[in-house]
C-alpha cells in the first residue's frame, strides 16, 4: 500500500506559469497520455507520468473565457456558466427553432407543432416533456400567430417546471470522515470528476483523501495520482490489480486516524450483469461501514451525458442495485443533446448533483434547475 503526500515540487512552479499557447498541450487531460501506460515497462511509465503531470498542469489553467469558480457562485454568473455547457443544445436549438418562422408571427397549426416537436425531440429531452411543450403551445396559440420569443418562454417555463426539485447538493454529515463512493460504467467521466469535486471541496477549506479504488489498470490510479497532485490533496493507493476493498480499508483507516473532513473513493468501471464486480461494489461498502457506520454517505452514479438516452436509462438498473443517491452529468459540453437531463431526472428518481463541461478541474458546477432551465435560449 502507498500513500501519497502532496509535494510541492519546483515543476510545479514553473510549468504552472507556462501559458497554454506555450505549453502546446492546452487541451489534454492526464488520461489522453496515460491511455497506453498499461502496455509499457516501469522505466518508461516513470517518464510518461512525469510527462503527464507537466502537461496537464499547464492543460488546468483556466483559459481567458473560462469562469472562476467564485463569479460562478453567484446567480448570473450560474446561469452564464450553464449557458456554455448547454452551448451545442442551444446553437441547434436556436438554428432549427428560427427556421420554423418564415414571417414574424408563425400560424399554431399541426405542421407548425409537429415540425416543433420534432426538433425538441432531437434535444433527447423525451418524449413526455416534448408533449408537454406542444401541448402548452396548442393551448395557448391554437390557430393564432406566434412568435418565436413565446415558444422560447413556454420551452423555458416547462422545463423549469419539470426539473424544479430535481436538483440537490453533496449530503454530508458533518461528521468526520465524510465518505462518497464514486459509480458507473467505463470512461463515463468518474475519476475526472472526483477530481473536480475534490477541487471543489479543497477551496472549501475541506481536508480530502482520495482512494484510487480503480485498481484494475496501472493507468487509472496513476491518473488520480496525478490530479490529486495537483489539486494538493492526498491520496491512498494499491498495487495493480490488488483488491479494491483493500485500498477502501486503508484509506478508510487513515481518514478516520488523521481526521479529514472527505474520502472519495474511485471504482472501476462496471456493469449490472457483470455480478461478481456488483458483488466487489457490496464489499467496498461493507469495507467503508466498518471504519464508518454510516457511509458512504453519497453513492454518485456518474453518467456520460454525449452517452444517448438509451445507453443512459440502462444505467437505471445498475443505479438501484448499487444503491446510488445522486447523478453527475459528466460531458455535456460534447453534446446538442442537453435535453437528456429532463428524462434522466425523471427516470431515475435521484437528484443531479453535478454537471461536468470540460476536463479541467473548474468544469463542473452543482445543478441548478432555475439557472439552467434560464440558460436554455437566454
Ligand atoms: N469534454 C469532457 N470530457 C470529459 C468530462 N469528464 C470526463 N471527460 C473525459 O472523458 C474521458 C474519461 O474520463 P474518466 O474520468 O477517465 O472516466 P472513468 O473511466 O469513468 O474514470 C477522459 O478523456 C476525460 O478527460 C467532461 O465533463 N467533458
Ligand atoms: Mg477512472
């Protein structure tokens, strides 16, 4: 077992200084060169990792248009923020929406509202909310003009409507350790949103361990590694291929012995048919409750939101059997179909907790329908 402590290194301090444009590697994340790490010796993992690091280091500095984190703090600056995650959403949105008017006012009539529907369709918001909006605009406009700013509004009010309440933030007791076990499929976006959640609760004031419980690949806990590096946080990790309950102990233990207010831990990715890793799942959480009775305190099911409706609501199985409280949205950036979030705050029955639009450590924000349902065509 390794424990890592954050070091201070003077490559840090320089490269954290070197502008994107300079560093050439402004868009890549630690896994862009941590994918091949499997496959090759300890001498040239040593040297890719530290490649890696350096990198990246410079990949995590905010760029020019990016929002701090503070200004996002504030409503307006919530609502600009979701704007640039649903950006793709809202370009087709906006393109296709406009060129239902041919004249200022476009007739209601059942060309118009199926032309409508179809486009809202494209947004992967589903069918039900889609209805819902048709439904709204039939009601109110039947046979009379409309214009484009009342449908923008009608669109913007349901979906206000639809997702209020679905929203929440972290549930953590106030009890040391706090404990968040981290769930989904493969590359759905879990370890770089620990990292972004540990960011996050680092510039909270919080003290936060990592367990790099994603012990099946060399790279993936080199991967957290080197985010936990950087965030200056702490971390425990196992050898390739050693038990995931095991680095969950061991972490466990340290968090409750040296008092840090968070552990996250991080898990392979997997599947509700494959048992013996649902199986691993209940082990990891048995291992968590012996240190901590009541942890974890969070199960965040993390979903890739450029994924598509259908591979999404098969994740609902899985979500009841490992006994998820909450969803982060990992990706939304990468997709026009923003929309997906309505259904999935729907079928699930969980609160979105988080939505990720980027791969740095900044990219993620706490969900907030009203701020979000704001973004869409403002
Ligand atoms: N564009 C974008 N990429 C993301 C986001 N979250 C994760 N990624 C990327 O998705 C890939 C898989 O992420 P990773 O965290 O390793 O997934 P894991 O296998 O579930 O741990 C990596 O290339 C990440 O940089 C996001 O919100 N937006
Ligand atoms: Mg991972």
């Amino acid at each position: 077992m390794i424990f890592w402590k954050k070091k201070k290194s003077a490559s840090d301090a320089v490269t954290s200084n070197i502008p994107e444009e300079a560093s050439g590697h402004a868009q890549e994340s630690p896994i862009a060169d941590l994918r091949t790490l499997d496959a090759q010796t300890q001498d040239s993992r040593t040297q890719t990792v530290s490649d890696v690091g350096q990198s990246d280091l410079a990949s995590t500095e905010p760029s020019v248009e990016s929002l701090s984190e503070s200004s996002a703090e504030t409503s307006a600056a919530k609502v600009s923020w979701f704007r640039r995650a649903l950006q793709k959403t809202n370009d087709l949105l906006r393109t296709d929406i406009r060129d239902l008017w041919k004249s200022e006012g476009e007739l209601v009539d059942e060309a118009f509202l199926s032309n409508l529907y179809a486009i809202l369709i494209r947004t992967d918001m589903g069918p039900s909310m889609a209805t819902k909006i048709k439904d709204s605009i039939h009601d109110q406009y039947r046979a009379r003009k409309v214009h484009q700013e009342d449908v923008l509004r009608i669109i913007r009010d349901r979906v206000a409507e639809s997702l209020k309440s679905k929203g929440g933030t972290l549930n953590l007791p106030n009890t040391k350790p706090a404990v968040i076990l981290v769930v989904g499929v493969n590359g759905s976006g879990k370890t770089t949103s620990i990292a972004k959640i540990a960011h996050r609760l680092t510039r909270q004031g919080k003290r936060v361990l990592l367990a790099a419980g994603d012990t099946f690949r060399a790279a993936a806990v080199e991967q957290l590694r080197i985010w936990a590096d950087r965030i200056g946080c702490d971390i425990v990790m196992g050898e390739q291929g050693s038990d995931p309950a095991s680095v969950a102990f061991k972490a466990m233990q340290r968090a409750v012995a040296e008092g840090y207010d968070v552990c996250i831990v991080d898990t392979a990715g997997r599947l509700q048919t494959q048992s013996h890793l649902m199986q691993q799942l209940e082990k990891i959480k048995r291992v968590l409750q012996k240190h901590v009775e009541t942890a974890p305190h969070e199960v965040l099911l993390v979903l890739d939101a450029t994924a598509g409706q259908n591979a999404i609501s098969q994740a609902k199985g899985f979500s009841e059997a490992a006994g998820c409280t909450g969803i982060v949205l990992s990706k939304l950036d990468g997709t026009a179909k923003g929309g997906v979030i309505i259904p999935i705050a729907e079928q699930f029955g969980l609160p979105v907790k988080f939505i990720g639009i980027g791969e740095k450590l900044p990219d993620l924000q706490e969900f907030s329908p009203d701020d979000f349902a704001a973004a869409l065509f403002s």
